[in-house]
C-alpha cells in the first residue's frame, strides 16, 4: 500500500469533495463523495475505499430492486435523507472507556440488565460497545491477546490486521449479495473484529453493543468472525436505540468464518427502538448475516428479538465441509405495529451435514410476523439432514402469525422434516397457573417464557436472564 | 356443631356453562380439620362444583354464595384464592410447557408468601422444601426438573398435584379425583400424602367415584352429587352403600327439591 490518508485526501477534493474533512457527521444523503468521506475519516487502506466504491456502484445498478418478497410494508425509504456517517463529538475525545458513555446511555443500559456495567465485565465478558459508527470501548484486550484472540473494532482490524480482513472480508457475504448488502458495503461505519487461531478455546464471552444515538442518522455495521482450525468462540451482540421519532435505518452484515473444526456461537438480543403504539418512529432493521461452515465445523445462531419497527432478517449458514453442523434458535416478538419477516437459510453443500431450525414467534398487539426458511439441499449433499420447527404463539384478536418454509431437495438421501404449530395461551393453562397463586399477569408471562425456554437455553445464562426481562418489558401492557 | 367460623361454607349455589344449568342449588359447609368426600355420576357436577369454588371463569354463578373463612369467595380473582388458602387438585392437571416444576412452584410459593407479608423463601432452603415434599409422594428430582405436567404419565401427574398441595399449605383443598387412573402403589402413596396433610386446622373437600380411596382416607361427611345437587349426606357408611347399590337408588331423590 503506497497511498496515504494524505493522497486519499487529495484525490476527494479533486473528486471535488467539498465537505468539511472535519467534520464529525456526514451530511445527509448518499454518493461517491460520502463513500469516499467515510472510507477518508478512518483512514483507510485504498483496497478498502475501492471495494466500497465497487459496491456503491453496484448498488446504483440495484436501485429499483430493493427487496419487496417480505411480509412487511413501510413507506418508501429515501436513501439521500439519511447521514452514512457520525463519529462522537471530537473524535480525539471520544469515550475511551465505559466509564466515559454519558450516564444516561448507561442507565437505560441498566434498566435492560445489559451487562455493560463493571461488576459484569468483571464476570468475564469482553464487551466492545458501538455507539452510532463509532466502536468506543474494548475490554480485556489484553488478556485475550495473550492468547492470540484478537477482539477490536473493524475500523482497528482494517488499521493493524489488513490483511486478515482483506482475506475473509466479504467471503461469506459479498458485496453483490443483495441490496442492503451492497449498501452496507460501501458505507459500514464500523463493527466488531474477531478472531480466534488455530486450537484456541476463547476464555470468554465476546460481546458487542451495538447503540444508534444521533437522530437520522443509518447505522451500517459490519462484523466478521473468524474461527480457525479447531477453535471455538462464543460471541453475544446486543443493540439498542432511544425513542425517536423518526424512522431510522440500521442495515448491518455478519460474516462468520468456521474452519475445519472450529465452532461458532452466535447469540443476538435485540432490541432496537421498536416504534410507538401506532407505529410512529423505530429502527428499520435490514440485516444480512451469515455463516460459512467448513469440514466438522458448527455455526449456531442464537436470537431474541423483540425491537424494531421493521426487522428483515434471516441468518444463515452454509454447510460447506462434510459433516458440519448449523444451527437456528430464535424468538422473535413482535407488539403494537411491530412487522418482523424473519428466519434461516441452511444451505446443504456438504456430506453429512446437518442442520436445526428451531423458530418461537410471539405476535401481540397489531404485530404482525412472518417465519420465512429455506433448507436447500445440493447435489452433493450425501446423507444431509434438517429439522426444522416453527412454533408461533398469539396474544390477543389482531396480531398474525405466518409460516413460508421453502424446502429445495436435489439428493435423494436427504431427510428434511418440518413442524409447524399456531397456539394461544389456553385458558386451562392460565386457570391452572393462577390456581396456583400466581396473578394473571404473571401466569401469562410464565407460559409466554415456558414457550421460549428451548431458545433460551441456548443462550449464555445471563443473557437468558436478560431475555426474560426483554420480552416482559417489550410485552407490557399487551398480555394484561 | 361447633360456633367457630367454616373454613367453606356454600349456600344454595347455581351455575351455568355455556348456558345451560348444572349447579342446581348445592349447599355445603366444610369445618376445619374436616374431609368431606363427594361422589356422583359422570356429568353430575363434580368437577364443575370444585372449579367454581376456585374461580374458573368458565363458569358462571348464577345465584348463591360461597364463603371461605367467613369472605366472600366470588369476588375474589382466582389467584387471590389461591393466595388466601384454596387449592384445587385437578381431575386433569395442565401441562405448562417449558416451565420447571421447581420453577413454577418457587413461584407460586413466593407470591403466596409475599401476599401474607412473609419473606420470600431463599433458593437453598425452597430446593431443600422441595425434596422433603417430594419424598412424600415419592417423586424424584428429574421430575421435579421437567416442565410442569409435560409428557408426565397420569399417575405422575396426580401425584404432582399432591406435591403442590404439600408445597403450598392450603387451608382448604378440594381434590378432584386424585385415585383416577392410578395403580394399585401410586393409590397408596397418594392416599398416604395426603393423610399426612390432614390438620386439624386445615379441610379438605374429596371428590371420587370409589370408595376404596376412602380406606385410606376416612372421611367425616360423604355427600352424594346427583344433576347438580347433593341428594344425601351421611358418614363413611353412606359410600359403602354407594358401592352395594349403584347410584340407581339415590337417583329418585334428585326429582325432589333440595
Ligand atoms: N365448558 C363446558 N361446556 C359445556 N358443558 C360443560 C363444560 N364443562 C362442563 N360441562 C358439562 O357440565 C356437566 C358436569 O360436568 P362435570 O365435569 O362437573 O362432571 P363431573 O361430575 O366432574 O363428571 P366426571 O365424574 O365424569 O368427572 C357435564 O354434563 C359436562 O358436559
Ligand atoms: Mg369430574
């Protein structure tokens, strides 16, 4: 790389840039300017600005297709009203540590029991937390260095492991995936980095903490993981945003890298500003994630989302290697105008492989949910197997629940199997529970948990705690 | 008959499903450390009488009172019930998928205590409750893991009710068939729990159509449920008759008014 921040500079104001370099936020809108603005503010290595370009450019060439298939209706989104870029007020200064995040961020952290607090880093969690585009803290960097782990942001990937990030960026998704793919591409602000080398069991829990905060302002990360040979991580990715008005636009890609052996596990708890009771403001949440699973490896996707107006989302793993494993667990919740489209793809190359589906939908209020799955099983496929099963339970008269599995076979020894069941909570079961001393209230929320404890055993124990907690503040009011 | 107040006391009660009549004026009054057995045909009313005292909504009181302790039961919801000391043992307990039975009853146990201005019990010493209880009826720890009834076999089921009972320390508990579909070892351990609950502070309201249940425990009060209203009261020897003659000969009395 002979280019320096300096040349890049240089060649944006022959481009023709005209925006103030200092700036802490992008203006509003999007074009090669802004892509370049970005690509500038971190720094970059030129590679780096030109796959962002190349996927801007492609993703001009998608404008009129963004995706409509999903079971989800929002007014048209228009990409020039949104800021690509905010950093924290002087970038110099920016919170360096958790400490420094103004209080009332934390507080609202601590009403959810998300464990940003000291006592629970010191319980063993390496948290890197997100606030708009920025990544601002890392814990325990240095214990997990010892080990060769490395856990920072992307933008610091990209400035101390090039060339790790050159090789498996973009391998799992690339930048022509799809339309929001595309546009994260060009104009990611920052996300998590991890990786783990050959053999390494990781001591502890990874955690991010994802936070939209300035208003009209997009939020593109882009995380990836890899796992070399025989390793093993278990990572935790938790998301927030205040009360806004507005809608506000969150479009984020995942790419996880499991090598021969290795195993990822991957739990989300999200929970972004989901909109008022009419459906006024809340995050669009347009997320590509996706996992690449190499011989013995196994790739599990944990999920518990109950935020968002908008979520659109279907993490994925492609069974690449003979014998690997992927694996689908999620709850997803959706209350007042909620509208979630949202589900798996296993993709069955490889012999042996095996997959599980395992979706828990709870509608309330007017929400409204789609499962959407796809098990594909390739020609080559020897011996694959899938499972899948999608529970949906529905609280109240005017919520809805659907159910779109797509199942595509294309060897003869494949076994696939899919369950499906639509339930409400049954009068005989809360008679029962509140038989028993418990209040209404209560019963309902002990039935509603019961109906998400395969899910949620699948999570880290406190972030299970934290589960039940979410789900009973994003259901209150709508189960009385 | 002694002046202290009835732990349940019922007056002339009538009761709807789906608007049709099925309590047709049943009165009844359980005193402490009392155990009252109903019995009847199927259809007579049993299990409906047993609900409405607990509070299923399904049902609708249509005249009549319940008193418990003296209170007005009917306008109580059905966990403050609960909360105030009646527990139902069901004919057909509900399984709650996903959630523990420890769980549950931790739960349940703790809004009982809170309720009575108790603290609420540590987990340790709940844990340690729980497996003295459980060995009443026999019940070990991987049941007491499972969720709530899930895939329980009837026995099992019906010697969960009794754990609860145990648990829980009603002052009045009315068992609807708790010998139902159980063998000959499970009847026992039952009858064997639940005479181990009787106190002379507590009642109990037994329904069942066999009186070889009432071997093991000896009721006070046999009340013969037919259509909806109790044709004959008596002692213990009331169910033997029962069990000589059938019901054909009590059913001439239901065309009288009670
Ligand atoms: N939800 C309901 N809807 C309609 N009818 C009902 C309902 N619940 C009970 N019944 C009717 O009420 C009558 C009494 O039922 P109940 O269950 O109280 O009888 P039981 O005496 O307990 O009988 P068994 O000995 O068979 O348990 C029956 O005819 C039954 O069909
Ligand atoms: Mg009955």
């Amino acid at each position: 790389m002979t280019t320096t921040p300096k040349d890049i500079l240089s060649k944006e104001y022959k481009w023709g840039f005209s925006t103030d370099v200092e700036a802490d936020v992008a203006p509003k809108g999007l074009n090669e300017e802004i892509v370049r603005f970005i690509s500038h503010k971190k720094q970059e290595p030129e590679w780096m600005l030109e796959w962002r370009l190349k996927a801007y450019r492609h993703w001009l060439t998608l404008k009129n297709e963004e995706p409509t298939w999903a079971n989800v209706s929002y007014y048209h989104i228009d990409y020039q009203d949104v800021v690509y870029y905010a950093a924290p007020r002087k970038p110099g200064d920016g919170p360096k540590s958790l400490e420094e995040i103004n209080p009332e961020v934390m507080e609202a952290f601590n009403k959810l029991g998300i464990p940003l607090g000291e006592q629970k880093r010191l319980a063993g969690i390496a948290v890197d937390a997100v606030f708009d585009s920025v990544s601002v803290a890392t814990t325990y960097k240095e214990t997990l260095e010892k080990q060769g782990i490395i856990f920072c942001s992307f933008s610091e990937a990209l400035q101390k492991h090039p060339d790790l990030v050159k090789k498996y960026m973009g391998s799992v998704v690339p930048y022509t995936d799809n339309f929001f793919a595309s546009l994260n591409a060009a104009v990611f602000s920052d996300g998590s980095f991890a990786y783990i080398p050959k053999g390494v069991r990781c001591p502890m829990e990874l955690m991010t903490y994802f936070r939209i905060n300035q208003a009209d302002t997009g939020q593109f990360e882009r995380t990836l993981i890899v796992a070399e040979e025989g390793s093993y991580v278990s990572y935790l990715e938790g998301c927030t945003a205040p009360t806004r008005k507005k809608h506000q636009l969150h479009a984020a890609v995942v790419e996880l890298v499991a090598l021969d052996g290795a195993e990822i596990k991957y739990s989300t708890l999200q929970n972004w500003y989901p909109g008022d009771v009419d459906g006024n403001g809340g995050v669009y949440n347009f997320v590509t994630k996706r996992g690449k699973a190499m011989k013995n490896s196994k790739i599990s996707w944990t999920q518990v989302e109950t935020g968002s107006a908008i979520t659109w989302k279907y993490p994925s793993v492609i069974l690449q290697g003979d014998n690997s494993i992927g694996e689908f667990y999620s709850v997803a919740l959706v209350n007042n105008r909620q509208q979630a489209d949202t589900g798996t793809k296993m993709i069955h190359m490889g012999k042996n492989t095996r997959s599980t589906i395992i979706s828990k939908g709870i509608s309330a209020g007017r929400g409204n949910q789609t499962y959407r799955g796809l098990v594909r099983v390739m020609p080559g496929a020897e011996n694959a197997r899938n499972y899948t099963q999608c529970d949906s339970l529905l609280i109240g008269e005017k919520c809805g629940a659907h159910t779109v599995p797509y199942i595509e076979v294309r060897n003869p020894t494949a076994q696939v199997e899919h369950e499906a069941s639509t339930s409400k909570i049954s009068d005989d079961q809360l008679f029962y529970v509140m038989q028993r001393g418990i209040a209404a209230e209560d019963a309902k929320f002990m039935i509603i948990n019961g109906f998400c404890r395969e899910i949620f055993k699948e999570l880290p124990l406190e972030f299970a705690v934290e589960a039940t907690q979410l789900l009973k503040v994003s259901l209150e009011g709508a189960v009385g | 008959m002694s002046n202290t107040i009835p732990i349940l006391e019922v007056r002339d009660l009538h009761a709807t499903v789906a608007g049709k009549e099925i309590l047709k004026g049943i009165s009844l009054t359980v005193r402490a450390g009392e155990v009252h057995a109903i019995m009847g045909p199927n259809g007579s009313g049993k299990s409906t009488f047993t609900h409405i005292v607990a509070g299923n909504p399904a049902f609708t009181v249509t005249s009549g009172q319940v008193l418990y302790k003296g209170k007005d039961l009917l306008t109580m919801s059905v966990d403050v019930r609960a909360k105030e000391g009646v527990f139902l043992g069901f004919q057909y307990p509900v399984e709650v998928p996903g959630v523990r039975t420890a769980q549950f009853l931790r739960t349940a146990l703790n809004a009982i205590r809170t309720y009575r201005g108790q603290p609420e019990i540590e987990f340790k010493a709940f844990t340690q409750f729980l497996k003295e209880k459980s060995a009443l009826v026999e019940m070990n720890q991987a049941m007491i893991n499972r969720s709530v009834n899930e895939g329980f076999s009837g026995g099992e089921k019906k010697r969960n009710e009794i754990l609860q009972m145990a648990i829980l320390e009603p002052a009045l508990t009315l068992l609807d068939e708790p010998d139902s579909g159980l063998d000959i070892d499970s009847l026992k351990i039952v009858a064997n729990g639940v005479t181990q609950l009787r106190k002379p502070d507590n009642a109990i309201v037994l329904v069942t159509h066999y009186q070889r249940l009432l071997n093991y425990i000896t009721p006070d009060f046999v009340h013969v449920l037919i259509d909806g209203r109790i044709v004959k009261s008596g002692r213990r020897e009331l169910a033997l008759e029962l069990e000589a003659k059938g019901y054909e000969g009590f059913k001439k009395l239901t065309a009288a008014p009670a």
